[in-house]
C-alpha cells in the first residue's frame, strides 16, 4: 500500500467509522433522554457530559481531515505537520476514556460494596489520563509528526495498554460479582446470565480495538494507522456506556419508553418461573437492602412474599 494510503487514507477510515459511531452515540443519547429512567440528577449530567466530549472530539477530527484534504489539498507535505486537532484529539480521547472507565468502577463499587478493585481501576484511570495528556502535549509541541512519533509514541502506547488492564479488570469484576447474585429462579439466572454476556461482550470490543491499535503502533510506527483506530476507539467508550444504560428497559416489564414495573404477589405466584418480580431504577441509593442506582445487579430483597431483584 503506498505511504498516502497508510498516512492520510487511515486517518479518512478512521473517521469516517468515529462518525458513524458518533451517530450511534447521539441515537442512544437521545433514546435515554426520552427513556423516562428514573436516575438522580448527576447521572443524567453525567450523560450529557459524555455526549458533549464525544461530540467535541468528533468535530476535531473533522476540522483536521478538512484541512489535510481541503485546505491543504495538493500538499502531502502537511500530513507529517502538528496542529490543534491531532492533540485535541488525543486528549478527548483520554477524557473520555477515564470518565466512563471511572463510572464502571463506580457501578463495580456499588455492586460489590468493597473499594480495592474499584480503587485499582480508579488510579489506573487517573495514570491513562496522565500519559495521554502528556502525550498530546507533546505532540502539540513537537516540530513534526515524524519527531513525535520517534520521541513519544510510547506515551499513546502506554495509555493504551494501561486502558486495556483496566477493561480487563472491569470485566472480570462485574462477571465475578453477578456471578454471586445467581439465585435459585430460573428467571434471576437468565438475567444474570445475559448481564454477564453483556459485561463480556462489552469488554472484549474494547479491549480488542485496544490491542488492534497497540500492534499497529508498535508494528507500524512510521504511519497512521493506529492513529485511525485510535479514533474509533474513542467512540466506543460512550457507546459502551449509553448502551448499558439503555439496555435496562430491555429487563423491564413496561413499553419501549422504558416503563417498567412490579409484579405483585399475586401475579408473581401465577407463574412458577416469574416468582422473582423485577424492578428497575436508579433512583435510589443505600447501602444495605434497598435498591443502588448504576448497578448491573443489585441484592435481592423481600417485600412481603414477593422477591424483588433490583436491576440497572
């Protein structure tokens, strides 16, 4: 393949696959401001915080594929060039990284009730954040894409291996927790089940874009081509996260909006593998007996004859 199409070609797949994943992004957005979840307030925020970095890094690689194509159309030159895109680029990615691998050692937390895994993921998550800020720094001050990728490609290589650990962690984590929630009904072990193919599904996507761009960076490294997947990575992050969040209504007993209920004693004992009622929200928040908002899986506790498995 000739040095444009591993330079300036991988940067256009790269992008054009970010913003189809930017839509996705923006369509579950959308489905869960809609969706009538009963979250608190700084979840919702939360959302809206991620959505807003996902759509800033998206209008940065458009302005640097615009100017390579357009502006300095006829100049390959400007291809090993330095500008405001590349780095603000990175550093979105990075942000976006951290803030939704932190809300998942969040949801571990509340699920397990312990902090060291959660801990581990959030100090892993703060030194991501470290390298791929001063990643982008460098790259900001470095005299040519050449040079920085001779001087500093470790950092980016470094982030991602540490995102890796921490995907890893994340999954195992919350396998490993819901594997414990596992009642005797049939009905709970088929949520738990699909809640922990689910938690495996998203893991692995992630972490195996991660790894596809940590061999490109370190096979490759005098082209872009990790680079372009270092774009569509960023989308899955908040991809991973809206999906999880949406998926909820999936476990309810309601419409499409997400408009679930319990069933009562009566309607639960009608049925031998509806003996556990499900009840989902985010609205509340103890510690003991009662529902956790942002969990996967939730303690199960009577009320009356009833068992009601709070899921999120």
């Amino acid at each position: 393949m000739s040095v444009l199409g591993l330079t300036l070609g991988a940067l256009e797949v790269g992008v054009l696959c970010s913003s189809v994943l930017y839509g996705v992004a923006t369509t579950q957005a959308f489905l869960y401001a809609r969706g009538r979840f009963k979250d608190p307030i700084w979840l919702q925020i939360f959302v809206g915080f991620v959505w807003i970095l996902e759509t800033a890094h998206t209008v940065f690689i458009w302005s640097d594929i615009y100017s390579l194509t357009v502006i300095n159309y006829g100049n390959p030159e400007t291809i090993n060039g330095t500008s405001w895109s590349p780095f603000a680029s990175i550093l979105f990615t990075s942000l976006l990284g951290t803030t939704v691998q932190s809300f998942f050692g969040y949801r571990v937390w509340m699920l397990s009730e312990r902090l060291i895994i959660p801990l581990i993921i959030w100090l892993g998550s703060i030194f991501r954040l470290g390298f791929g800020s001063a990643a982008a720094i460098r790259f900001l001050q470095a005299k040519s894409l050449t040079a920085y990728l001779e001087r500093d490609q470790w950092m980016v290589t470094t982030a991602l291996v540490i995102s890796t650990v921490i995907d890893i962690i994340n999954t195992s984590a919350l396998c490993v927790y819901l594997r414990r929630r596992r009642s005797t009904f049939k009905s709970t072990q088929r949520i738990v089940d699909k809640l922990m193919m689910y938690s495996i599904e998203t893991g692995l996507i992630c972490s195996a874009c991660t790894l596809t761009t940590v061999i490109c960076s370190l096979a490759m490294p005098d082209n872009l081509v990790y680079f372009g997947m270092l774009m569509i990575y960023a989308k899955l992050f908040s991809n991973s996260l809206l999906t999880s969040l949406n998926a909820r209504r999936v476990f309810r007993h309601g419409g499409p909006n997400g408009e679930g209920h319990v069933l009562s004693s009566e309607q639960a004992s009608s049925h031998e593998d509806s003996a556990v009622a499900l009840e989902v929200s985010f609205g509340r928040s103890n510690h003991s007996n009662t529902i956790h908002p942002d969990l996967s899986l939730s303690q199960s506790f009577d009320i009356g004859t009833t068992k009601v498995l709070s899921l999120a």
